[in-house]
C-alpha cells in the first residue's frame, strides 16, 4: 500500500531537507523510504509484541531495510541505508515514540555490513545521521 510523500526536515538544520515515501505493511509495519543528503534507503517501523502475546504499542523498533531471509547477521536485506555511503544493517533496540532517545543509541545491532558479509563498527558520521534519521521517522 502506497502512503503520502513529505519532506521533512530533522532537529538538525545541518542533516538538511529529507524526503520520506510512506508505506503501509502487514503486521502494523511502516516502511519509510527515505532520500536526503547522503541518505538513501528504507527504514521499517516494527512494533514490539511479547512472543505469542499482543503487540506493545509502548515501543517500536526501526528496522534498516526491507525484510530479506532468515540470515539476517550476514545477508543484506533490500533496500538497506546507505548513509555517508555506508550501508547500514540491522535495527534499532525497543523505542518510546513518545518519547524518542537522543545522541548516542542505536545500540549494538546496527552495523555497517560489508559485501563479504562482515560487521563492523558505523563510523560516527554515519551513526550521528542514522540517529537523525530514525528520530525524524
């Protein structure tokens, strides 16, 4: 399902204008994809449900990317974000929309993944801008 397009600019005025194409997904799923300076990619709002239980709507988590196989560690999924060219993997941990974090969170499932399937640290401009992004989401 196809969603609205609106450019939206993060609490950053150094991030400049981001352009966000919104769509909606099974399961209360949102799928942001997103285009900006030196970002590019989709971002997926998941959720949090207990397992076998109702879904929490306290938290959600961003997933980088669309959903791909199960070997979510080592294969890229579709559509993951490049930012500062960098290709961002994974998700974020359990977050409040309500009340968003700020500065250093991602925590440690977001990644830069390489093409031959290794991990690694982001960089910190590429961290710093992620964060912006996922707040703007």
């Amino acid at each position: 399902m196809r969603g609205t397009r609106s450019d939206l600019r993060p609490s950053n005025p150094a991030l400049g204008p981001l352009t966000f194409d919104v769509h909606l997904l099974k399961h209360g799923r949102t799928r942001y994809v997103v285009r900006g300076q030196h970002v590019r990619g989709s971002f997926v709002v998941v959720p949090e449900a207990t397992r076998g239980g109702p879904v929490l709507p306290e938290t959600v988590r961003v997933q980088f990317g669309c959903d791909g196989d199960g070997d979510y560690w080592r294969t890229p999924r579709e559509d993951e974000p490049f930012v500062h060219n960098v290709r961002v993997h994974g998700w974020t941990d359990g977050i409040d929309p309500d009340n968003p974090p700020s500065g250093w969170y991602l925590g440690r499932y977001a990644v830069l993944l390489r093409d031959n399937g290794i991990e690694r640290e982001l960089t910190t401009g590429a961290r710093r801008r992620t964060e912006a992004v996922v707040q703007a989401v």
